[in-house]
C-alpha cells in the first residue's frame, strides 16, 4: 500500500460490486413486499400472501450473504 493511500485511511471494500447489486435486490424486493403487504388488511389472504413473500426474501437474502 502507497503512503498516500495509507494517510487518506484507504482500505479495500469489503464486498464486490455483485454482493452489493445483489443485496440491493433484496432489500427493495423486501421494502415492496412489506409495503404490499401494509396495503391488505390484517388476516386477509393478501396480508398473509405479502407476508410469506417478505419471510422468504430475507430468508434467501441471509443465505445468499451466508448468514443464518
């Protein structure tokens, strides 16, 4: 690492700009299915619809990050 770079506080990113695309995916994928979900009245089947959606995006998105 230059001396420059070690001044200005460099450091290489963490993630690739794919796991980055790929966790804003999911993240606008899960704010629209809450926002869907909010729209349906509570118990209804849409709410419930909206609501699977939401836990199987954040399930696939803590896999695919290698969370668990």
């Amino acid at each position: 690492m230059k001396y420059k770079e070690q001044l200005m506080g460099y450091r290489k990113p963490t993630f690739s700009v794919e796991e980055t695309m790929q966790t804003e995916k999911y993240q606008r994928l899960i704010h629209n299915s809450i926002t869907a979900r909010d729209r349906c009245e509570v118990k209804s089947w849409g709410y419930q619809f909206w609501n699977n959606v939401m836990n199987e995006l954040i399930a696939n998105a803590r896999l695919s990050n290698g969370l668990n």
